[in-house]
C-alpha cells in the first residue's frame, strides 16, 4: 500500500529500549497490542514499517520494526508518528464510540445553537477524555467529553453540541434553572 491518502495517526515512537532495535511506542488504540494487528504503519513521509514483535510495557509497549537491528536505528525512529489509512479502520462501532480523527474538526455549538468553537484535539491526561474547542483570537479550552457535557454528536452535520453549565462553562451556582441543587446534579463521569 502506498502513503495513506487520508492518515489516521496510531501511535508516535519514543526512545529506543535495549539494544537491540527496540523501540518504546505510545498507542492511540483501545487496545494497545492492536497497534500490530493493522499491519504496515506508514511515517509522514510514506515510508513504511513492519511490526516484527510487540509486548506490553508499563505505559507503553515495546517494538522491533523489521530492519531496525540496533540502537542506533532505534534512536533515528525518536519521535516518528505512526499512521494507516482511515479506511483500514473498522466501520462498525458501538452507538456512544469515535475515531478521534472524526471529531477534531468539528463545529461545537450550545444547546441553543450557538456556535462556540471547533474540536481541535482530544486529549485524556489520565481521568478521562477531554475535548479541546477552538476560536479564533482565543487560547483553547478544554471540556471534559461526557453524556452530560456532549450530549449529541452528529457527525453527518459535522457538528457537536455542548452543554455549558455540564462543560463547566458557565459559572456553577445554586440559582440556575434546572431547579436543581450543587449536590442533585448529575455526575460528569459517566461517559467514556
């Protein structure tokens, strides 16, 4: 296959483990044993890498791409990022589940409609997924990406619709309108 024509980033290579050619790799799937299950991954150039082995580490897992066979190979893949083209991707995914390559880009609007910035990125620093929203002559934000806070994601539209008071975008005080009080209102977390 040649250089994926619509790339969907899987993972960027870290410092080299061992000396054997060994590299350390952060994943960007479910599963990050299912980084060697789409086959060739591709660099921003096209060139392309073969998983020979791949075992789980601490907060990453370990590589030997085929012909990287020292650590000075290893060391020149620092920092490389990994894609597939995005139809290698399933197409089939749970109700509530996103490619995070489907949402960056998307408009985000209020409840009302009102447009209050694009998805720019998704990030999860480790207490769940946070979506970063984007306006221009504004430094980005981030929202946490919950039921509550994104009730609805219509990805046809191109466009998710955010809940200010649940995004914690509105100042959170016991006179709003939901009637309810600071401990009756629903937990954010229950999205993932």
């Amino acid at each position: 296959m040649p250089k994926p024509e619509n790339p969907v980033q899987l993972a960027v290579i870290g410092a080299p483990h061992g000396t054997r050619g060994e590299v350390r790799v952060k994943t960007f799937t479910g599963d990050p044993m299912a980084l060697g299950d789409y086959g060739l991954l591709y660099d921003e150039t096209g060139r392309s890498l073969e998983i020979l082995e791949i075992r789980p580490a601490k907060t990453v897992v370990v590589v030997r791409f085929k012909g990287v066979n020292d650590r000075n190979a290893a060391e020149k893949l620092n920092g490389t990022a990994l894609y597939i083209d995005r139809a290698q991707l399933p197409e089939e995914l749970d109700e509530d589940e996103f490619y995070h390559a489907d949402l960056v880009g998307l408009e985000a609007v209020d409840i009302q409609g009102v447009a209050i910035g694009r998805v720019t990125g998704i990030f999860d620093f480790g207490g769940g997924d946070l979506i970063e929203l984007s306006t221009p002559g504004r430094r980005p934000y981030l929202i946490p990406f919950t039921q509550n806070a994104v009730p609805e994601i219509d990805l046809d539209a191109g466009r998710l619709v955010v809940d200010r008071q649940a995004a914690g975008l509105v100042a959170d005080d016991d006179s709003d309108d939901s009637g309810m009080g600071q401990d009756e209102r629903p937990d954010r977390r229950d999205r993932k």
